[in-house]
C-alpha cells in the first residue's frame, strides 16, 4: 500500500529560512504576549501607557510556565501544516496551559470565529485578556470550550491515550502530543507508550509524542526532567520509539532544531504508513526547554525562568508591588508590542498570515470536533439475535454471548470499501472471558508484535483493542469517539473501578459540551460492567465490587445512564440503543454467566422505553386491587431472586397480593424533575403504589437505591437489598445467602410487611429459615454444582 | 556506612551443587503437584489409586498458569535465604497464582502453624486440597489469609509498588516482587518502574522485581512477553535497573541460572547499600519460562503449556471426560508422590528441611504482617499547633497550615537514634500547594536523581514522597502500612478518584484482615482530601469532584470513617485520632484555603469524640421548646454558608426558632446498627428532632446524605445542598450559588419550612432574592476579592 504516495520528503521542502524563522519567532512572541497578558491584564491591553495597578486583574489565576514551550511547538507545527498540507490534532497534556492554547487559537482565528464576541481586533484582544480565568468567562484550563481541543488534561496522565484513540482508524491526522509538567510520572501515561505494540501504520493515523521536558512539575523537578538524554532515548526506543532530542533556551536555534525534528518527523511517519511492516520505530520529540521560557528570570532575587517558580504565576504580587508590576511591564514590553498589532490594535495581519489554510488550522480540525464527522453506524437487526422465551423465567444462557452474535455483525457491516471501520471494541484481555469472542469471528486482536502459531485472533489489523489496562481501554475510546468514531469498552465490573476517575472526566468533558452549539453531538461512551460481583465467586473478594455505580449516579443527569438489563433480549435492546445515543454515558450492568431469560424482543423493547415494568407473570395480584407489597428487582442475579421468592410466595402464601416490577434504567427511579428519564409521580406509583412497602433486590450496594428515590412519596417503605461487601470465593448462591439477598431473604422481608393477620405467615418464615440453614450446612461439609445451572428450581436452590 | 559489612559475596558462598539443585528440584515437584492438587482434587490427595471422577472437585477454579514460575522462584529463594540469613518478603504480583503460593507457605510450615487444622500431615494435606477454593475454605487468590502476603494482586499492576512501600525505612529487608501475566501492561505497574529514584539505599531495603514473562495473560500475549531482551533491557536500564535475564524450559538449567541470577542481585543488593551514592543499578530478574510449566503440553490436540491455554484450568473436562482425567493422572504421577509424602503421607522431611529457619520463612515474615512491628507514633501534644478562636465564626485561617506545623514537628519526633522513623508523608507534587510545607523545616522531599541550585527541600535523604501519581501515593503508603508503619495520602480531592479502586481494595483487605487473629492491626490509611471542589474555583471544573466520598461510603463500617473537619483545631484533633487509630481507612476532607474557624481545643475534642454536634452560638433557640427547623453542615464550606445564612435568620427573621448542627463524622448519620459511629437514635433525635425539617448543606453530593440517613425517623425532612456538579473557573462565592448552597439558598429554603404563619418571611425571601440576583450581576460585569477572605461578612457576601 502506497497510501501517502504524494508527500513530499524532507529533501523536497523548502529549509527553513532566516525570513521563516524570524516569522515564527514574532507568532511565538505574541502568543507568550498574549498568554501573559490573559493572567495579568484586565485592561491596557497592548500596553498603550504605563501599567497602572487599576490595569491588573484582582486575582491572577493561570499557568505561566508550560505556556511558551507549547506555543513554540504550535507555532513550527504551523509551518510544517502550510508546507506538507497535512492534517493535525494537538493534544495539551498539561492542560493547565490553557492561556498559551487559548493564545494560538485566537492567532490562527478560529477562536474569534466561535467567539465572535471576542474578534481579532483591538476591543477582542482586550476582551480576551478580561475573560480568561474570569467568572462566566474562558476556563483556566485546555477545557471544552477550547477550540481544537478533546483533552482538557486537568488530571494528568491521558495525554498519549487520547491521541491514540483519535489516530486510530484515521489514516489521514497526525496527532501532535505534547507530554509535560511531570504527567510522564502518572500511571496512565507511563503505560500509554506501549502504543506502538497497537497502531497500525497502515490503516490508523499516526502519534507524535512531543516530550516537553522544562525539568519541573509544581515544585519539585520531574523524573524525565532530570533523567539523561541516553536514558530517555533508551526507555523510548524500547516501546516502539524513535526520539529526536531538541533542548535548548535560545529560541533561534530551538526553533530552527524544533522544525527540522518535526521535519524528520513527518517524513518518518509518511514512510512508515507506506509499508505493510509492522512499526518499531515511530518518531517522537524529546524538547528540553527552560519552564517559563521568556519571562522574568529573578523575582525577589530568587531565579524564576527554568526552575518550578514560573509553574503558575512568575509575578504574583503585581497588583500591590511596584517592583513586581515594573517588571511585568518590562517583561511584556519585550515582546514588541508595536510588532504583534497593527496601528489599530488588531492581530497584525503578518501574524495571522501564518496560519495554515482555514481548514487545516489545529484549533479548526473536525477530528477535535467527532461529531461533525459522525456517521451512524449499521446496526444489525435486532431480531436475528433475540432469543426466543417461551416461558419466562425458565431458559437459561448467557446474555453477552447474544450480544458478542451481534457484535460480531456489526463488525461486519462497518467494514465498507470507503472506511476502515468506525467502530471498535476495547477490553483489557477479557473479550473472550466475557463472552463477547463471538467477535473473533469477524476480527482479531489488534497487534503489532509477533505473531505465534499457537495464538488465537491475533492480527495487525484487528479490531478489538485488548490490553491489560482499563486506563488505555478506557482513554482510548474516549479518544475515538471524541473524534468522530463508535465504541464499546467491555470490562470486568470491579476493574472498570480502575479507570472510573476517566469516566468522571469524560461525563464532565460531555455535560459541558452538550452547552456549547458550535460542538456535535458525538456517540456515546458505551461501559459493559460484566463478570459482576454476584458472580465473581470463583475470583473472589477483590473481584467483587459494584461501585462505578456509585460514581456515576451523582453525575451529570443529562449525561448519565444506567442500565441493569436482566437478561440478552433487554441486554440486546440496550446495546442497540446505546450504539445510537449520543453525548450520553451509558453503564451497562449484564453479567456473562449463563442467566434466566424473560423478555420477549417486544417486552424487552416496551421495557427498555418504559425503564421499569410490572412483570404480571411473576406476581400475584387482581386488578382489583392494590397489592399488599411490591417485590422490585434491578439487575440480573436481583431478577433472579425475585422470580424465585416470587414463586415461593405464590405457591406457599397464596392469599398474599404483591407484584413484581422490573427495573431496568436506573434513573427511572429519580424523580422528574432531577433525571430525564426520571417517572414521572403517576407512573412511579403505578409501578410501586403510593404507599405500599417495596422490598427491593439491587444489583449493587443498597443505599444507592435509597439516594434514588428520595423525593418520592414515602421513600422509607423501600426496603433494599444488595451487595453489602461479604464476599469470598464460594458459590453464586452463597454470594446472594452471605448479602441477604437470596430468595429467602427477601420472602422473609415481605413477611414483615404482609398485613396482619395472614395465615400461613408463620410456616413461610420457618420454611425460609430451615432452607437458609440447610444451605448453611450445605456449605459448611462441600459445595455442589450450581442450582440455577444445573438443575434450577425455585423451590430449593440449595439443594 | 557499611551497614552490611558482615554479608557473604558471590564468591564466599558455596556454588549451586547438584544435589542442592535435586533438593530445590524436589520442593518445586512437591509444590507444582499441591496446586494442581489445589486445583483438581477433593480426594485421594496422595494418588494412592487411580483417579476417579469422585475424586475430582465438582467445580474447578483456580489458575494454574502462573504457579510453576512462582514455586521455582519461592524455591531458589528459600536457598538463598537459608545461605546467607537474610531477610525476605515475596509479594505475588499476579495473585491469581493463589494456590502455588499457598503450597509453597504449606511445605515450608508456616500454613499449618496458622491454620492448625491443615497440618503437615496426610489428613491435611488432603484438607488443603478440599479446602483450596471452597466455600468457606481457600481463597483462589493470594489473600489476606495467605501467610506471608501484603498483597492480593487481584487488581494487577500494584504490586512493585507495594514492595516499594514495605522496603522503604526497611533497611533489612529484601521484597522479591513478582510482576507477571500481563501486569506489567497496566499503568500503575509501569509508572512504578521509576522507583530507583526515590529509594534510598543507605537508608532503605531493597526490591527485586522479577518481571516473569511467560509469553500470555488470559487469552493473549504480552506486550514485554513479545518483547526483546533487548528492548526490555534498555526499558529497565533507563530507569535505575541492572536486569539479568533467565530464560528456559529445562528446569535444572533454569533453577541453576536463576540461582546464579538471585546470588548475583543480592551480592549488587548488599553493594549498593554499603555506598553512599544513589543507585541506578539496581538489580532486576526477566524470567522467561513457559505458562503452565510441567503441565500438560496438548489437550485435545491442542498446544496448552507454554500458551494462554494455560492460564487458568488446562484441563477443563477432568470429572466428565476419562481423557482429561488420565491426562491429570499422568500430570500428576510426573511429579512423583512417593519423593514428595512420606510413608505417612506427611510432607517428606527432605523437603521441610529445605525451608530457612522459621522467623526467616516468607511466609512467617513479621514485615508481612505489619502490625506485629507496629510502635505507636510518638505525637506532638496536640496543643502546640491548635489555634485561639476567641469567637466562632469570625478568624479566617488555612487549617492545612496548622496541620502542617503539627505533622513538621512529627517528623522530628519520629527521627530517632534506633530508627530512621517510621512516618511518611505521601503527596502527588502538591504538599506546599496543600499548605503543608512547614514539614520542609524538618525533612526534605525524598530524590535520588540529581539536585540544582534552584530546587527546594530536595534530599536523598528526605521522607516527604512526592511523585505526580496518585497511585504511586496511595500504594507506597499501603505497603508502608501493611509492613507496620504510619502514613498520611495528602491529595487534591478530584484526583484521589485516580487511585480510589487501590483504596476500595485496601479497605477489603483491612475488613478481612480485622477477622483474623494472627493478623495484628496495623496504623489506618489516613488519606487527606483537600484542595476540594469548592475551592478549585480557579482550576475549574475538573478539579472540582468530591466522589471519593461516594466510593467510600458503602464499604466495610468496620473500616471506613469520613471526616469533615470543618476548622483548625478539629482538623488537629481528627488527625491525631487517625494517626492512633489502627485498621481503619479515615478519609478527611478540609480545604486548604483560609477558612472560618469556630471551635476551641476542647470544644473540637467533645465534637469529634460525638460525631456532630449543636452549635448554640449560630442557632437561635430556647431551651423549652424544639426549633422550628435545623440548620445542619458537614464540611468547611458548608458550615461557612450555614454560619452566614443563621446570622441572616437571626438578624432578620429573630420569631423563627432554629438550631444548627455540625457533623463532623460522616458516619455519625448512619443508623448505629448499620455503622459503629452511628449515632443512638436518642442522641440523633436531640440534634435533629424527631420530625422537624432539616436543611442539611453538604460538602459532597446531596443524595449521599440520602442515603445515610435512610433508617432514621421521617428520612424525607432533610433536604440537603451540596455539589451538583456546576462548575467552572469562577469565584469560591460564585461556586456555592452555582451549586445553590449559599447562605441565600439556604435561608430561602429554611423559610419554605417556618411554621405558618410567621412575619418578615416574604421580606427575608425577597432580601435573599436580590443578594442572589445582586451577586450573579457581579460576575456578569466582573469578578472581585472574594468576600470570605478579605472582608468577611455574613450578610453580604458579594459586595
């Protein structure tokens, strides 16, 4: 394949000459200009008099000392864009840069184009200046509302991830990662140089890690900063890398070092994507400049420039100290103030001159903008996965097997000669654990290292994206669909905990976006919580653990869902849902043992739309009257329970009236008024009644269901089981007796709400009593198969 | 220093002879047989008649991949130690490898001294194998009940990081760490190669890491598996690692190799602490041998050892298909029971005697069972740091400040002449951001690497940890802890969430450990949340996250305690209750920023020892009769807003009859049967009534004080503000509106439950309406000084 046939090598281009450099170096001076004058200045913008202390904003919020390193790199990134005509992504590591890239953006135009209330001209400049880091205003940080932007890099660490997720499938962008301020410490990050082990130079696009080094974090120095060239180049080209070394405080010589790196750079990419080899050599930059490049070297007689003190604010008493205030003077007035505007106070024309062409402008890029490119995915049809339930309740299998059948036509459908693909699967070595290998029928494992006869699904242009870190399945998706593309991260429901201060950033990054009209619409973040605590018996206690739940429920409603699908159909439904949902997270709970099944397609479609339903097959009511007491069930194995203690109750306790609701989309139970998909107060009290007791089977820890339903009528009557943290490894069944949600359990809680008096009451509880002793004994001389595997009954599954 | 000057070099200790290999060769039979055995075999333990499908366990779990490479390691370290009397611990990084290790501590003794009902002899023996991942039984995973082990590794990618904190301040001892099956993906684990820059070898142990590289994880390769001994030795060379590789599948030529191998790391280990120079050589062991060594090479034709195959159970049909069991006979009979039992059935004695003397076993390691070294702090006396507050509500200081001064002068006291200290402060790069700089007096930032003019409180020697990675924080101190020694996790609170799934895990390791006798307690985990949500007004929205509080929550009550120190002195007070208290996790949550201060010493001591308490002060109340409604804050900023918005009741609405309440102790909420600092319900009724509406300001998310208070009487009268998860980069004052937890916010809602009808209320509602409306005009035109910090009022915080 001779992909970029066309690119012209480095011995084509033009050198960069003095007029080019000089060029760069006046887009670089007003950038810092610019940087400065957004932390410091509130008026007196192009420093037209003296600064006056009134000029200087009253808190000076913003980060000073990653800023020219990041504006040196976008500005020859600009030039090498004009001359190659390529397509770029620049990813901010250190976010907190945020003043630098909000500086470039604004250069280049395409922040006055989404901000036209901030304009190139002499009133934007000033506009500019008052509203960054000011209330309502531009957030500190790399954020959402930055152009060019789908990393707002506010916790390090994913810089690299995210680069690699929007390369992926994009064979065209070159993402530009700049790593630096000490995130090259962070677990994550340290993990994401594995990339090439990943990225397909044939079919993906290509990565260019630019390594700042500026030798400090906060306050202290970084490890990378203070490791030697041969030790970088080493740890580097051990993972794949090719590094070019640029160090340097002179700005001429960094700059003319820095272009013929990115030079060397580009000509390494495009001669990597022409070969059908796998890569071991990609480039990447190691850039060693001073923290705080230009601005102020000594503050109070204690060095500044180059060291951990020009971290945030290099002057931060300028608006009491006349010494301090001077100095910024002089430290903004070498910048040239008269060279960075025209007579009128606008950007001069010599300087936005450098932008690339309107499209190809970084803060432009529609990759940093997914959902301008989004195309829906084809979906296969639902009916040729469903499965058929004749009687609910008694078939069992596993529900992601179903739902890897249609992931795996999936695949095949999103393989069109126009498009690699658009959608992939990310899972941390779990895929065929989970059930989902379905897939390999139609894709291997991406890989990129050697291949051994005796592996299973590995290829270089495989589609599922395995490996043994949630943190890189998880930023890895998030990169692919920020920039446009599907996905599913499929995980191991403890271990999707590892990387659930992503999904936090992600559900922020979405709830942010969702208010900005200039940003798409992009696809969902899609979680698959499987391989649940309920049955990670075999594993054990450390495998058993519910909470991402947890963290996701308080989080952005417009954002936010949870979904408990009880079995494949629903799971089904969901999944086809989810793939077409948008600016949404959606966390799927379906564990992938083989489960009960009760829905038909239909039910599970009326289901899913109505997230929460009656199951009358299961209860015991007449329409003519209210139920005594309502058995309610989230999630699988809480389903599976209250099917079983639902037919003990019918068989052993005729006369008592309850029914047994579903619930399937968690948020159903919020009120109205705090989730859309919240019931409404009619529908809630169809469901539950408007003041009978609920004994509740939660798939996770109980009292989330309480934070739920507060603000529902009576709250108190719901009384809910879940998984209390008993765990060991032991048996399924014995995973619902140690959490007091078994059958008997939750028959022996409704006893209690049963109205007085009810014959029989007495002999259930002794029933329920005796079996939970006899499981107790059961478990004390051996363990057996599985009742609900083996050999299901209702009645007795301890047996 | 020649701190080991009495060790033995390579070239004093006798050579590997041939029968000690046969006897290392003999152990490792004796262990690979038990955990098949462990695997497979519910009777006929000793193969003493053929295999019958009764003899096989009903369900097979446990993973057998991993066990062969970390018995030939166990094996050749007991030589070791037994030849030169050094002190080891083995941290199982892939803790799946559970019931190798369980063998291994079993023929070196140490599982029957514990587990006396498992002894050495035929009957247990037998019972170690019915027992071996049973209900009731042996966890599959190397657990807290597994002798000798601090870590569980059911979550990869911890476990060099544990090694790291149990060899710190360890002078003695040596942590073998190994890193397998595919840990060394994650990113923790990667991130946690930098080690050799923060270990101090005149001060601390050692760690070898052995990276056991046996080609797969669960169903694919490695990334390191596929890797070059050349790339792998540039990728640990460039981060302070001397690696030597060992690579076979011929067991005496592997055990001979690796023997030479371990002698030559211990003989670099003893130089490296003999000099006073920092290493960046320290000593690492690749081992390369096949998954499932000894295990059978094909099942149903198809290559299983030396393959992923192998991971887990290589022959999955052994009760139901005569093949597979006649395939685990033969595997089993290879290993020959009649050198591994005695006549007996016992443990041959050829073997015992291969264990070290007993305190030396891996598996007895006092250092592994932390508590037992465990020497209470020496405390300052809290009075030296606590702060006069001569009247509530009015001095403004930063209460992490006076932590700081209290934690400096710690340092000292801990520094003495037989111990190089046992407390650590662990920070990402934040302690002078967190205001705890005042430890900078008495010790230094601890680094290895290189030292400049320009640094700060660098020193090899210091014993502040600070690296930007949370986990490297969190699991250092784990280790730390666990080992026996005393810690504090000072973080920003949105990015505590990075590392929360390691707490989650610590949190079940304590529960578990606390039900075991021999574990002794060790010092809690005392993690430090501050620089929270509400005051990253400049950092923005993604630094503003409290959802550690919710992670936490539903975990074991026997651990879990969640502090909100609302001022100075119950920030000291809480802190020297955490640093005393043992087995616990204590988070505490307490801004950095100057706050309000409103307890004494001694009114901070009754108010932590009660868990919330009335303010009598702010409220306004008689004695003879119950408030009209309660005023209730759990954290610093909430009890700010519930002062101001009291001090606006009192002054405008003086006929209303309020109280106001401070919790302190998270738990307190808690109904007392669900968790130990849960209030009584008497004493819950005197702070909150029995029915009156509660407006409840919250320093988290609302709906976590929901679900505490569920099981409390009428849980729907506490309406609670708190974080919503608005925000941006604005004003602290601003956030609180955002968030509708102002004082404004709160009175109007107070006012919805004053009794009917009562004067002044439209006025005050009116009044409340406008400050609001006043101050949202105030960030419209701009931003000024934030009213808490320069001229607190409480009745008008936005002029």
């Amino acid at each position: 394949m001779m992909r970029h046939d066309n690119f012209r090598c480095e011995a084509d281009r033009p050198r960069y000459s003095a007029d080019e450099l000089a060029a760069d170096l006046r887009w670089w001076a007003a950038a810092n200009y610019l940087t400065a004058a957004q932390i410091y200045l509130q008026d007196n913008a192009h420093l037209e008099r003296p600064l006056a202390a009134d000029d200087i904003k009253p808190r000076l919020l913003g980060h000073w000392g990653t800023g020219p390193g990041l504006s040196a790199i976008y500005a020859v990134l600009n030039r090498v864009i004009r001359e190659t005509e390529s397509s770029w992504m620049f990813v901010t590591g250190p976010g907190h840069g945020g003043p630098s890239i909000v500086a470039n953006v604004f250069l280049e135009g395409t922040y006055s184009e989404i901000y036209p209330q901030v304009g190139q001209d002499a009133a934007g400049i000033t506009a500019l200046c008052r509203r960054f880091s000011t209330p309502g205003g531009i957030p500190s940080h790399v954020s959402v509302e930055t152009p060019g932007s789908i990393h707002e890099g506010g916790e390090l660490g994913y810089s690299l991830i995210h680069a690699a997720g929007a390369a992926f499938d994009n064979p065209d962008l070159i993402v530009a990662c700049v790593i630096g301020d000490g995130e090259a410490e962070t677990g994550p990050l340290a993990a994401s140089w594995r990339l090439p082990a990943f990225l397909n130079a044939g079919r993906d696009g290509a990565v260019l890690p630019i390594l700042h080094l500026n030798d400090a974090k906060i306050s202290a120095p970084t490890v990378m900063g203070r490791s030697s060239d041969t030790a970088i180049a080493d740890f580097l080209g051990a993972q794949g890398w090719d590094p070019v070394f640029v160090e340097g405080d002179d700005p001429p010589t960094v700059f003319t070092a820095l272009k013929s790196a990115i030079d060397v750079s580009y000509t390494k990419i495009r001669k990597n994507q022409n070969t059908d080899q796998p890569v071991r050599d990609w480039p990447a930059i190691v850039l060693r400049t001073p923290k705080g490049w230009t601005g102020p070297a000594y503050v109070d007689g204690v060095p500044v420039e180059g060291t951990h003190r020009a971290h945030q604010v290099p002057l931060p008493e300028v608006r009491e100290n006349p010494d301090h205030r001077r100095q910024l003077e002089e430290w903004l007035r070498g910048y040239q103030a008269s060279r960075i505007f025209d007579d009128g106070g606008a950007v001069h024309p010599d300087i936005t001159a450098l932008a690339p062409r309107p499209e190809l402008r970084m803060g432009a890029g529609e990759h940093a903008n997914g959902g301008k490119l989004l195309r829906p995915l084809p979906l296969p049809p639902l009916a040729d996965y469903t499965v058929d339930v004749p009687d609910p309740g008694r078939r069992c299998l596993s529900s992601t097997q179903a739902l890897g059948e249609y992931l795996r036509d999936l695949y095949a459908l999103d393989r069109t000669p126009d498009s690699g693909g658009r959608f992939r699967l990310f899972c941390p070595d779990e895929t065929a654990s989970n059930k989902l290998d379905a897939v390999f029928e139609t894709t291997g494992r991406c890989w990129q290292l050697p291949i051994h006869d005796a592996d299973d699904n590995l290829s270089p242009s495989g589609r599922v994206m395995e490996v043994l870190s949630e943190h890189l399945c998880q930023g890895w998706l998030e990169g692919y669909l920020l920039s446009g593309r599907h996905g599913i991260f499929a995980s191991y429901e403890a271990f999707a905990m590892i990387s659930v201060s992503m999904l936090v950033q992600h559900v922020k990054w979405l709830q942010h976006a969702q208010n900005l009209a200039w940003r798409a619409p992009v696809a969902s973040m899609n979680v698959l919580l499987t391989s649940t605590c309920w049955r990670n018996d075999h594993n054990g206690f450390s495998h058993q653990g519910p909470g991402v739940l947890d963290a996701v429920l308080p989080l952005a409603p417009g954002v936010v869902r949870v979904w408990l699908p009880p079995d494949a159909n629903s799971l089904l439904t969901v999944a086809d849902q989810c793939l077409r949902s948008r600016d949404h997270v959606n966390v799927v709970i379906a564990d992938k043992q083989p489960h009960l099944q009760y829905m038909s397609e239909d039910q599970a479609r009326e289901q899913v739309a109505a997230g929460a339903s009656t199951w009358p097959w299961a209860g015991n009511q007449t329409p003519d009257r209210e139920p005594d007491v309502v058995l309610a069930a989230a999630g699988d194995i809480p389903a599976q329970e209250v099917v079983a203690a639902a037919e003990i109750l019918r068989d052993r306790l005729p006369q008592l009236r309850f029914r047994v609701v579903n619930v399937l989309d968690l948020m159903a139970l919020l009120p109205p008024d705090t989730h859309p998909h919240g019931l409404s107060d009619g529908r809630f009290a169809e469901l539950f009644t408007a003041d009978r007791d609920v004994v509740f089977a939660f798939h996770g820890y109980p009292r989330a269901v309480h934070q739920l339903v507060h603000g529902r009528p009576r709250p108190d009557r719901f009384h809910v089981r879940g998984y209390t943290e008993q765990g060991t490894t032991t048996t399924p069944f014995d995973m619902v007796v140690l959490n007091g949600m078994s059958r008997y359990h939750l028959v022996t809680e409704v006893l209690r709400y049963a109205p007085a008096p009810l014959d029989g009451v007495d002999a259930v509880a002794d029933y329920c009593r005796n079996q939970l002793e006899r499981h107790r004994e059961h478990i004390r001389t051996y363990f057996d198969d599985l009742p609900e595997i083996r050999d299901w009954t209702f009645v007795d599954a301890a047996r």
